[in-house]
C-alpha cells in the first residue's frame, strides 16, 4: 500500500471519498507491528469547504420504451423477416428507431395508395375502422401493431357513442392516435384546451375520453371545464391514459422537484416526451429536451447539483444510456476533475 492509497482509505473509512487530501485534510498512517493492522487518524483539518462540487445524474423511476412500443417494434422486426412490408405511418415518433427499421428493408408509406408491398403493418397508435376498411377494400389483410391500451380506448368512445353520448377525445388534434380515434365518428369533438371546449355546441350528453399519452392532470383540468361550461349536460368521462403515461408523468414530476435541470430524451414529434417536457417546466425552468447525446451543451449543467433525466416511450434504452453518459463527462468537466 502506498502512502496515497492509505488517504485514499482514510476518506473512504471516513465517508469522504469525494474529497481531495491535497484540498482539505493532513492525514496520519500508523501501523502497529504486532496486528499489521493499519490505523488512520484524521489529525488535522483545513478551514476549507469539508465536500467539493459534485454533479448527481438522477434517473426518472419510470422511463423509456413501454411494453406497446417494445412489442410493435419486435412484431415489426419479426414481420420484415417473412418478407417485404410496408408500415403505414412512423410505427413509432424516433428517428433512430425507424432508420434500424427501415435498415431491415422495412418502408414506411404516409397513405394506404403509396404502399407497394403486399403487407402492411397498422402502427401502435392505431387507426380506425374506417381506415381499416379502406385497407381491406386495397386488398390489404393488416399487420395490427396497435397497442392494446389504444384500443382499449377506441373500445371505451364506441361503448359510449353506442349509450348515446357525443363523443369528446381529449387529445392533440392531427396526431395519429387521434385520427383513429376520433374517425370513427363524424361528429367527434377534439379538444385539448379551455377555448376548445367553450367552442363546442351544447349537448344533453358528453361521453369523453382522453388520447392515451395526455397527463391526467390535464385531462381531468378539461373534464371539469365541460361540466362547469355545460351545466345541464351529463358528462361521463372514462379514463383512457395509460398507465406507462401515468407512472412516467408521477416520475419526471418528482425528477423536476429534486433536481436544478431536468433533460428530457425522445424524438421531437414524440407526444409523450414533449409531455414529460412540459411537465417538468411546471415546476422548474431549466428544462431540455434532446434527441441524442451530440445535442447536450456545457452550459446546461454549469451550476447545478443534480441533474435529472428522463426519457419519453419511444426512447431506445442506448439513447438514454448515451445521454447519462455524456452528462458524467460534462459535469465531470464542469466541476473541474
Ligand atoms: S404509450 Fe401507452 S398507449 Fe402508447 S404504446 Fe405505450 S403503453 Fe401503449
């Protein structure tokens, strides 16, 4: 053992490892000959802060893939290796995500007229029965890689329009999920803000529910408003937010209240991850989403402690891991190590 290992263990007996000998203590090694056993003493201690800056990384409890993203994209992988396939729209909103597909000679198709493979692959947002009968008449038999709680939801308006309430998505209007689920019925209301809902013609009945990946704050926020705008209506609402939404909307939430940044990683027309994004700028201002590691600046993490991270449903595990590991060299730099 050398001299600077014996310091080394003084802190790390001391719980002082993060602490520099040279910076704040004079250290004392004796060995008694008969034990060989080492003693340490701290024998002196320096007027200088007793911890040096450090820089915590904090991962969200729940984040990334959930089971509806992971399995469409092994039904995906599965399904290119029978033969060519066509996947109506992004199976999922990730760039990287869809160029490993499309890698595997996958296409992706925008319209059911632009598809040239004799399969095709309905993505986990799901679509409506409408479309699926446009397919049909293609001659398409479709790949469903729709996520069971999507359908869950488009299960839940039927039942609702079929007790006779108008139906009332609360979503973001042209996103996929929502196109399927609201093209169904003509009728449908969309909705996602105050101004929305005062727009929208009396009815005797409202049957709501919510596009899959909205925050529950929010939605149950509009359910009231249609209640206190439409007072003689009975509104029914049904709760259609998955629970991998929940869990990763209760996480960056309690991300946001500990930490002094909160980075956010998932594709930039991923709903749910500008969703985690906008979450966390409730409660701190020093929020940043990005997409891969290159895009992470210095300045981000000058002046924190701790630094959290999240990562929407449709963020490959690598992403995140190639993010957290380009924070520890910036904030290894930006306290000086
Ligand atoms: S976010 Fe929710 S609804 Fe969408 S694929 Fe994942 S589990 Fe399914």
């Amino acid at each position: 053992m050398t001299w600077n290992d014996s310091i080394v263990w003084v802190f790390r007996d001391f719980g002082l490892h993060d602490c520099r000998f040279k910076d704040y203590y004079v250290a004392l090694l004796l060995q008694f000959p008969s034990t060989h056993t080492p003693i340490y003493f701290v024998i002196q201690s320096i007027d200088y802060p007793i911890h040096r800056q450090t820089i915590q990384i904090i991962k969200a409890t729940h984040m990334g893939f959930c089971f509806g993203v992971r399995d469409a994209i092994h039904l995906a992988q599965e399904e290119s290796s029978k033969g060519p396939v066509t996947i109506l729209g992004d199976l999922v909103h990730n760039r990287s995500v869809m160029a490993s597909l499309e890698a595997r000679g996958i296409t992706i198709a925008r319209t059911p007229e632009a598809v040239e493979t004799p399969r095709l692959m309905v993505t986990a947002h799901g679509t409506s029965d409408r479309t699926r009968q446009v397919l049909e008449n293609l001659g398409f038999n479709p790949i469903d890689a729709t996520c069971p709680l999507v359908h869950h939801a488009h299960r839940s308006l039927r039942r609702l329009v079929s007790m006779g309430y108008h139906p009332v998505v609360i979503g973001k209007r042209g996103h996929t999920e929502v196109l399927g689920l609201a093209g169904d019925f003509d009728q449908c209301e969309v909705v996602l803000s105050p101004e929305d809902i005062r727009a929208m013609k009396p009815r005797a009945r409202f049957g709501v529910i919510a596009q899959t990946t909205q925050p529950l704050e929010r939605v149950r926020g509009l359910v009231d408003t249609i209640r206190t705008t439409f007072p003689d209506a009975e509104v029914r609402f049904e709760d259609t937010v998955c629970q991998p939404t929940k869990l990763r909307q209760n996480s960056v939430r309690e991300l946001a209240r500990q930490c002094d940044v909160v980075i956010v990683v998932g594709g930039k027309h991923s709903n749910n991850t500008a969703e985690l994004a906008r979450t966390a700028r409730d409660h701190i201002t020093r929020v940043h989403q990005v997409e891969s590691p290159e895009e992470l600046r210095d300045e981000w993490v000058q002046g924190c402690s701790k630094i959290g991270v999240t990562a929407g449903t449709s963020t490959p595990e690598e992403t995140i891991q190639a993010v957290v590991d380009r924070l520890e060299e910036l904030a290894a730099r930006a306290v000086g190590e």
